[in-house]
C-alpha cells in the first residue's frame, strides 16, 4: 500500500498544529472559573507549585493546587476585571522577594514592593519565599543571649540567638508592645530586625512605623505589611517573604531578630484559601497540613555554625489566645514547634503588672545557655521566689496573723513583682538589669516602701553611673560578678541606701 505525498503531507501538518496546541496550553491557560480571589485555569500543564502566574491587568496570581484537568490558583489582587476564557500566562518564577540592604528601613508588602511611598526598591537580589530549613549539620546550639531589654524576660526566660520563642496571649495583653521593646533594644547590637505584619489593621502598622522611627530604630528594621485589608494570599506568603529577606542576611554571617504579628491571622488566611479551594477541611475547618505551614516556617530559623558564617535568625512568632485558652488548636501547634513561649495574663495585665508574664507557665527551652554569667549569678532562684509569693498570696488573703518567715517572703516578693514591671518602649541594658536584680538579691529593698522600688531603681542606677562608673564598666565589660566585684557593689549600694533615704 503506497502513501500519496499529499497524505503525508496533511499527516505532518496535522502533527505540526497539535504540537503548536499543546505548547500553547502548557505556557499559557484560560480562566475557567473567577471569584473570592480564587481562579480555576484551564490548561498550564507545566506549571510548578507556588509559580507565579500574570493575569490579565497585570494582577498576579500564584499557583496553589495541581489538578489533572486544571490548575487552582490564588490572586495577589482584585479580580474584578478578571472574566471567565481571559489568557492567564505562566512567568517561569516561583514567587520572590528581593533581598539585601537595600529593604533596611523600609516598608513593603508580602512581594517586596515597596509600599511607604520612597523609591522602588533597587535590588539585583532575590530569594524564593519559600525554603528548605538549614540542616542539623549546618547548625550550632544557641548559646548567645539576644537581651529584650524587659527584666522579667531576660532573667526568667531567656531568649538565645538562633531561638524561636512564641510570644502568647489574649487580644490586648502587651504582646506586640514586648516584641517592639525588643526590636528598640537591638540598637547598636548589630543585629538586623524584620516586622511582619499579618493581618494588622493598617493604622496599627502606622504606629508602629512611626515608633520606631521616633526611637531610632528603623534604620535597621524592615517591615512586611500584609495589612487585613490585603488578599488571603498577601496575608498567607507574608511571613514566608520575612524569612527569606532574613536569611540572606544569616547567610552572610549576620544576626537577625524576625517578628511575625501573628501567626493566628495567617492560619485564618490559609484556612480561607484551602476551603475556598475546596481542601478537605479537618479540625476546627483547617486544613490537614496546617500544622506543617507554621514548622516548616520556624524551621527555618537557625544558629548556623561557624563553618556556614556563624550568622542566625531568632524568631518570635505571636499567637493570640481567646480567653487564655493555650489548649486550642493552633497554640498547641506553635508551642509544639517552639523552643519556649512568654505567656500573657489578662489578669495580670488589668492589675497593672506590665509586661503580664505569666511567670509559671512561661517557659524557655534554652535556659541559661542563652543568659550571661552575672544574669545567672542575680536570677537564679527568681522564678522559685516569685512562685512562693504567688502561692502564699492566695493564703494571706484570709487574713490571718502570719509568721515572720512567712511575712519576709510575702515583703520580698511583692518588692521583687514591683521591680519586675517596665514601662512600654523603655528596655534596660543587661548590666542595668543585673544592678536592679543584685540589690533585690541581696536585701538592699527591703527598708523600701513597696511603692517607691521604681523610684529606687531609676535613682540608684543614676548614682551607679554617676559615682561608681568604673564598677558599671568592669560588670559591662567581663559580664560576670567577681568575690571583689561583689564586695565593690555592696560597698556602693550601702552608700546609696543612706543617700536615698
């Protein structure tokens, strides 16, 4: 049987067409469905996960479920100028930030596009947002203290670099404020600060901006806004984008301190994507997998060792708690994944102890590795004492005649509770925080009117400075508390304790 030429010829045009077809639909695709920021798309048949894809109106989208008849994606921005056959074209990317110092200072969303009204930002840098964590052997155990500048936290549970300790709490309970208060206290510690925004109301970031900028602390901060009015997808990469502007700075060798605010709102911004994309839903309505959103999110924060640039990323997630339930779904989550976690009480907090930490049930997993040897030599048995007054104050409460002992340690916790509060947005230095620990340690409160321990405080490290400069640098400078430098330090608060009262 003989094949006429002008058969063969229509075959290979046949082929030709087809072949042009499916170049066709696995580059670019057609909208088969539009609405809540979700898009269902015909064709894409090389698309990767997490690929960003352009829409029509330059609206990006990023690929979330491969199916095999079609290609569920999220939109980074409005769809309403999006219709059902529209062209959605693939970029080849997976979704990036840039990266590098030129995002020091500046506010930009979960794209890394500049959001603070200064130039676009110039970077010929950029990370996929999302990342495999560092591996145990390129890793270091956190032994260097990164200082919050709060007495209660520094000295009780302290934070390590290289840590991830979750800050937890009711709505209005001082987390965000003690989160700050630790960005403020990195000034001149060379260590680079990252805010991500999820799901904040836009003014609160404002605020935020401008407090730091107040205190000098922007120029070594960058923040990540994914504000409540932005997308469920803006909201879902925003921490992810953090983490990769931090690690390029880990990398080459430097510390970072990374603050998601909070981790609740991004579950809530998976969860919204997930169902809208019809997930299966499992407890609660999350996802599955929404526990490995958050760890393979932590993960990534790490103590590199020396051979990998020494460098590190300390994170401190936030989650927000209703009515101080720490048992639910998503806190159990994230306290699993953590190395410790500062817990928050309303009840505390509306007695006016700030920060409200919840000494008891708070908790760092590091422990002293992460603390200097003069923080280990004034708190030691802190937390055992303030334990003892929290449970004899439930008792002295009856009102019954106490015994001396009791009575002496009811005074000295109440004198060491009083010490332990701070203002917002005023960290002390940690051989300030040894001085006001030492003089509790060593009885120098007890003849101080409870009320007057702040006043005390405050007058006795300006006469420290004033005074005994020298003893302030050696305790600055070796960072451990010598037989001599002991003696020196007794010698100095006698002196003190006649001039203040």
């Amino acid at each position: 049987m003989k094949l006429r030429p002008e058969e063969i010829s229509k075959v290979i045009k046949d082929q030709i067409r087809k072949y042009d077809d499916e170049l066709e639909v696995s580059e670019s695709g057609t909208v088969i469905t539009i609405g809540d920021g979700i898009s269902l798309i015909h064709g894409l048949e090389k698309a990767m996960a997490g690929e960003l894809l352009l829409f029509p109106g330059d609206v990006y989208g990023m690929v979330f479920n491969l199916e095999e008849e079609h290609v569920g994606a999220v939109l980074m921005g409005s769809d309403s100028n999006i219709k059902e056959g529209d062209i959605v074209k693939r970029t080849g990317r997976i979704v990036e930030v840039p990266v590098g110092d030129a995002l020091l200072g500046r506010v930009v969303n979960a794209l890394g596009q500049a959001i603070d009204g200064g130039e676009e930002i110039k970077s010929d840098k950029f990370r996929n947002v999302e990342r495999v964590a560092p591996g145990v052997m390129t890793r270091k155990s956190v032994h260097q203290p990164l200082q919050t500048g709060l007495k209660c936290i520094d000295s009780m549970i302290p934070i390590g670099k290289g840590q991830r300790e979750l800050i937890i709490g009711d709505r209005e309970t001082g987390k965000t404020a003690i989160a700050i208060d630790t960005i403020l206290n990195q000034k001149g510690q060379n260590v680079k600060c990252i805010y991500v925004a999820i799901g904040q109301k836009a003014s609160t970031v404002a605020q935020i901006v401008e407090k730091l900028r107040a205190n000098d602390a922007l120029s070594y901060t960058t923040i990540v806004s994914s504000t409540a009015s932005d997308a469920a997808p803006l909201q879902y990469i925003a921490p992810y984008a953090g983490c990769a502007i931090g690690e390029e700075w880990m990398e080459n060798g430097e510390d970072v301190l990374i603050v998601y605010d909070d981790l609740s709102k991004h579950a809530v911004a998976y969860r919204t994507m997930s169902l809208l994309l019809k997930r299966p839903p499992g407890r609660e309505a999350y996802p599955g997998d929404v526990f490995y959103l958050h760890s393979r999110l932590l993960e990534r924060a790490a103590k590199l060792s020396d051979k990998y640039g020494a460098g590190s990323i300390t994170a401190l997630p936030i989650i927000e708690t209703q009515a101080g339930d720490i048992s639910a779904y998503i806190p159990t989550n994230v306290i699993s994944i953590t190395d410790g976690q500062i817990f928050l009480q309303t009840e505390l907090f509306n007695a006016g102890i700030r920060p409200a930490v919840d000494g008891g049930l708070s908790v760092s997993r590091v422990g002293g590795s992460a603390q200097t040897k003069a923080m280990k030599q004034v708190a030691g048995s802190l937390k055992l004492e303030l334990a003892q007054y929290t449970e004899l104050q439930a008792f002295a409460q009856f009102g019954s005649d106490l015994d001396p002992i009791t009575k002496a340690t009811l005074d000295h916790g109440a004198r060491l509770r009083e010490l332990l509060k701070q203002g917002q947005y005023s960290p002390l230095n940690v051989t300030e925080q040894v001085l006001s620990l030492f003089a509790a340690q060593q009885g120098y409160l007890k003849n101080v009117e409870v009320d007057q321990v702040k006043e005390y405080e405050k007058q006795m490290h300006m006469y420290m400075q004033q005074n005994h400069a020298d003893i302030v640098t050696v305790l600055h400078e070796t960072n451990i508390i010598s037989d001599e430098t002991k003696e020196q330090l007794k010698a100095a608060l006698d002196a003190f304790k006649k001039v203040f009262l």
